[in-house]
C-alpha cells in the first residue's frame, strides 16, 4: 500500500474481493458430481476431458468464438481426432463467430463438424443453446458456459459467472441417446423441422429421481417446461439463480403464489453484456415482492449462471428462466431429485446473497421512476418477443 489506494469498506468490500468458489464434489442417486464454479477450473476440466479422451468425445456448443479460448479448445480437439479419438462437434451458426475456415484442420484431422444453421423460415428462429461434452461415453459436462474468452475470465476481468458440472454414472448413457439423435438430425442437410419436432415431443424423460429434460419448440411443452411447470405449481421453497428471467405469466404466477405461501428466494443479474436483460427482469419485480419474494442481484460480475433448486429437485444445464428458453430454444437440463444435494446447492446460492443487492419493495418504487418503468417494458417485450441479438444493440441504456 502506497497511502494512496482508495479504501474499500463494507459491502463493497466484499464485492471488490469477491473470488469464484473452488470446486465441490457431490454423490447422489449413484451419480458422481463436480461442480465448477471458477472458470478457470472450468476450462481446464473441459480441455482435460478432450485430453484424455480414448475412443470419442462429443461436444454442443452454441457460442464457438474464434479467440484464444476457441483456439485452445479447438487445438485440443485437433491432437485428439490425430491421436484417433472419434471428435464429433455441433455448433450453433448463429452464436458462433467461428466457422468453416476455422475448423478446417479439425475435419482435415478426421474430426466431425456440423452446424446448427438457421433458415429464412420457421427455422430461422430456433437456435440451438445446449452446451454438452461427452467424453468416452462415460463422463458428461454440462452447464450455462460456451466457449469463449468472457465464459472462463475472472470476475475482476467482469467474466461471466456461471456454472459447469461433470457427472459420471448410468444416467449418462441417456445424454449420449440425445446427442446422437441429435447430431444426425444436425449433420443431414435434408432434416425437416417435423422430425425434429418429434425428437423433442416423443422424448421420454422418464418419472425418477434423475432426468435429461429437453427444451425445443413442439405441440405443447417440452419435457423442460413441463417438468418445471409442475414442481412449481406445487412446490413450497424455490431457490433460482438465474441470468436471464423473463417467463409466462403462467409460471410467473406459480412463482408468485410461492412467494406467498411458501419461500422464493431470487438471485438475478446486476450486471450483463446485454441491458435489455436486466430490464425485463426488473420489470416482473414488483409483482414478486409485493408476494414476499426475496430478491437479490448478483455485484461482483456478469452473471450468467442457470440453477433452480425447487423442493428437494435441482434444475441445472444450459436454459434460462425465460421465454426464448421455455419455449424456443434447444435446451439441455438435468433434473435430480435428492435432499442433500438440494441442501448442497441452497447453500452454494447463499454464498453470492452477501455480495449481492438485495432488491426491496421500499428500494424499487425509489428506482422505479416513469422513465425506467417505460425502458423496462420496453426490454421485456423486445427479450419475450423480439430477440437477444437485437436487444444486446438496444440496450436502452440499462
């Protein structure tokens, strides 16, 4: 210290010093977890899994950037097809900034690429948001993050936070039905939107304690919105952090009648590359706290992290709490219904709650001006109705 520095005192304190928790392990339902909640452990997991790969590794992205993160990644891939491991990789062409040019050396090394491309056409709306990593048929890693820089950087650099996850156990054998179902939809240049609408609708998520949820569009919900639809009509305590939130009037009801009569405790985003976010969000809170909902928005960085925890049900994988991931994108999502691990997972959320703002109903008529109140309405229609990728250009200045 030179007696220069500014002082940092209370809660800003700990904002300022806030560091990504280390990895924590968990074993329920005879799976074995990981969670990763720095990025930097989750890259290194993620390039480990493709290095010691020894017969296949299969990965979904929807964001591939061409950077330094891309490159490590797609380096990695590159040694492990010319070592013979079967590379199989699905990207969205709409979130990745990568293409043909830059997976070349991937294919010219025996590795399989094929893109999720959107059409001037119905398809033109779907994009493909799950993020999978199978490494061997044996060892899964899901979770909210792509690949790119901004999804591994720390949170003094503002990366985002998210969370990742590895799993091994029988209920892998499930992720790898879909991926494969979904990599020859993918890889067909002739694949029609009705069978992929048959993929999702007949998808059999099954009744037990552990579940792969798919979210897509179809007749009705999907197993996703379903499954979640139905814990929160009759669930008692829910616990979310959540980096996008922008759902049904319908759930947003459910949601409402357990912050009544039950507990609702909601850690959102205070930050984001993309404003209009925060204001749909902010747009529901009023009616959440008028309920007795509990509300905190999450300081330290980008939150882009997606975790429910609903009774004894946690809800983790690639979708958010909004419309475009309830009803619209491919979305990937494991349910696990275990006590413990519920136990496990509310106590993880508890540790962003004191680096967090808690959002009152006496501090959000202070911050609920005209003027915000009119952006807010603005940026729910344009997140619900519109799309992302025109919000993150009319961020409205929030």
């Amino acid at each position: 210290m030179t007696g220069t520095e500014p002082v940092v005192q209370g809660e800003n304190a700990e904002i300022a010093i806030w560091q990504d928790p280390v990895p924590f392990e968990a074993a329920v339902q005879g799976l074995s977890f990981t969670f990763y909640p720095s990025g930097r452990d989750r890259l290194e997991r993620l390039l480990n899994l493709i290095g010691e790969a020894q017969s296949s590794i299969k990965l979904c992205f929807y964001i591939f950037a061409h950077d330094d993160t891309g490159i490590r990644v797609r380096d990695a891939l590159v040694d492990a097809a010319r070592r013979g491991v079967a590379v199989t990789l699905i990207i969205d062409s709409f979130g990745a900034t990568a293409g043909d040019d830059f997976f070349a050396v991937l294919t010219e090394a025996g590795g399989s690429y094929s893109k999720f491309s959107p059409r001037w056409s119905q398809r033109y709306l779907i994009r493909n948001h799950q993020k999978i990593v199978i490494a061997d048929n044996e060892t899964a890693m899901i979770g909210g993050f792509n690949v790119e820089h901004d999804y591994f950087a720390p949170p003094e650099e503002n990366g985002w936070h998210d969370l990742g996850l590895t799993l091994t156990g029988e209920a892998v054998d499930g992720l790898v039905s879909w991926f494969d179902q979904l990599e020859r939809w993918t890889s067909d240049p002739k694949a029609n939107w009705r069978a992929m609408y048959r993929m999702i609708r007949q998808w059999d998520a099954g009744t037990g304690s552990v579940r792969w949820l798919i979210g897509g569009p179809t007749q009705g919900w999907s197993s996703w919105a379903k499954c979640v639809g139905q814990d929160l009509k009759h669930g008692e305590q829910l616990d979310m952090m959540m980096a996008y939130f922008s759902p049904s009037p319908s759930l947003l009801r459910r949601i409402g009648r357990i912050s009544k009569y039950g507990e609702a405790r909601l850690v959102m985003a205070g930050k984001s590359d993309n404003g209009a976010t925060l204001g749909a969000t902010r747009a529901l809170y009023s009616y959440l706290l008028k309920r007795g909902a509990q509300i905190y928005e999450f300081q330290p960085c980008k939150l882009h992290a997606k975790m429910i925890v609903l009774d004894d049900a946690v809800y983790v994988g690639s979708a958010n709490f909004d419309m475009r991931s309830l009803f619209l994108n491919l979305e990937l999502v494991l349910r696990i219904e275990d006590k413990q691990l519920a136990d496990t997972m509310r106590a993880y959320l508890a540790k962003h709650v004191p680096v967090s703002e808690h959002i009152t109903a006496e501090s959000h008529r202070r911050d609920a001006t005209l003027a915000k109140r009119i952006k807010w309405a603005v940026s729910w229609f344009l997140v619900t109705v519109v799309d992302y990728t025109v919000t993150r250009r009319l961020n409205l200045g929030l």
